[in-house]
C-alpha cells in the first residue's frame, strides 16, 4: 500500500469505511466554497459516491491520487494530486476545520507534490486558489510554487459560481526533496 509519513501525519489511499468521516469532515461551508467539487450541505449519499470512486484498490484509477491525511489513526484533512498532462500533476487539499492553523496543509500540500515528484514522474505540479481565499495561497508559497500571473475563473459546486483562481506552478528542478517525508510505494 502507498503510504506517506511527514512528522506524526500518516496519508494513505482512502478506503471505503471513511465515508462517515468524510460526509462529517465535507459538511463545512469552508471547505464547499473554498474548492470546486464539494456541494453544501454535504450528505453521507455524496461522501459514499466520493469513497466509492477512490476507495477499495481504486488509487490511482483516471490518474487521482487521493489521500486520506490522518493523525493518530483518524482523518484531519485530504490531498490528492491529479493527473492533467502527460507529466503534470494538479495538486489539491482541504484540512478538517478543528485541525486548521495546525500546518497541516502546508506539510500535507509538500507530502503530495513530493510524491508526484518522485512516484509519478511529474515534472512539473500545478495548483490553483480561490482569489479570496489568501491563506491557502501562503500554503502553497510555502510549498514552493511560484504565481504564473494568469487568473482563471473556476467554478465552485459549493458556491454554485464561478470564482477568480490564481494559477500557480512548481517544477521539479525547482523542488527540494525533503528526507523529512518518507514515502513507501505500493511495490516496496
Ligand atoms: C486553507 C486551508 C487548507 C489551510 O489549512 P491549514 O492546515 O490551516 O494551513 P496551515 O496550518 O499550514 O497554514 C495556515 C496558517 O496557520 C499558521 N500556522 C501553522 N501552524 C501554526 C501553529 N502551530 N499555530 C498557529 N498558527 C499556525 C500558518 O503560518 C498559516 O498562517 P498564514 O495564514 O498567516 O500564512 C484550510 O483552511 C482549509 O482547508 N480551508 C477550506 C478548504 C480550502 O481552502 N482548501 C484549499 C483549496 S486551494
């Protein structure tokens, strides 16, 4: 099984028992306005369809890589990176809203673009944010992605509209490897 180890935060591929977590963790307007698939209010229906897509041996299936980030055995947060060219991963998170200001997102955001980096062959991740939501921008600051300058308007299910993104990137000769995140492959 995939597995990635930053500090005392565990990412592993989801599994279909943690649509209960999920339908409790997604009911966050936070979370539905600040990302682009998740509808409010959020019902156990859509997080069983959202397991059942990713769950039970489905890692990796239409190039998604989602991971169900935990501490201490249960879920705080969620990340994944998202084939969307040949060699280029869209990297996407949200954190449980009692786990924030926590730097689980900034751990999380690097654990996932490493991972792209050096299990999936990207050359280069991409992500995006919503203009109003600026702290999500400093997470991927600090993760080491760059602005491309260029705003997109994304739509929001959570909003039911579409909303300036700044579009950022981050190449792989750019990247620092962390040893701090250990990633165990599927084949180890
Ligand atoms: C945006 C979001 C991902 C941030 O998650 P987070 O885990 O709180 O992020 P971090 O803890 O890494 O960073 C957030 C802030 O907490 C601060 N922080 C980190 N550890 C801290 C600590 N121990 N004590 C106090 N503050 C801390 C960081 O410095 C950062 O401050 P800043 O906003 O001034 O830059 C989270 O609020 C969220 O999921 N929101 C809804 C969905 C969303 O926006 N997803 C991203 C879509 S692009």
């Amino acid at each position: 099984m995939v597995e990635i180890r930053t500090g005392d935060l565990v990412l592993r591929p989801i599994e279909l028992e943690d649509a209960a977590r999920f339908a409790y963790l997604c009911n966050d307007i936070d979370v539905a306005r600040n990302t682009s698939r998740i509808a409010h209010p959020y019902s156990r229906a859509d997080a069983d369809a959202f397991v059942a897509k990713r769950g039970a041996g489905m890692f990796g299936d239409d190039n998604e890589y989602v991971f169900a980030v935990c501490r201490e055995n249960e879920i705080v947060a969620c990340a994944g990176a998202h084939g969307t060219g040949d060699t280029v991963y869209e990297i996407g998170y949200w954190v449980g809203a009692d786990y924030r200001r926590q730097g689980i997102a900034t751990r999380t955001a690097r654990a996932v673009t490493q991972f792209a980096f050096l299990e999936l062959g990207a050359t280069v991740a991409t992500a995006g944010f919503f203009a109003d939501n600026p702290t999500s921008g400093r997470v991927l600051d600090r993760a080491g992605f760059k602005a491309t300058g260029e705003t997109i308007a994304m739509h929001s299910l959570g909003r039911g509209e579409s909303v300036d993104t700044a579009r950022l990137t981050l190449a792989r000769a750019d990247f620092e490897v962390s040893p701090a995140i250990v990633i165990t492959a599927a084949d180890a």
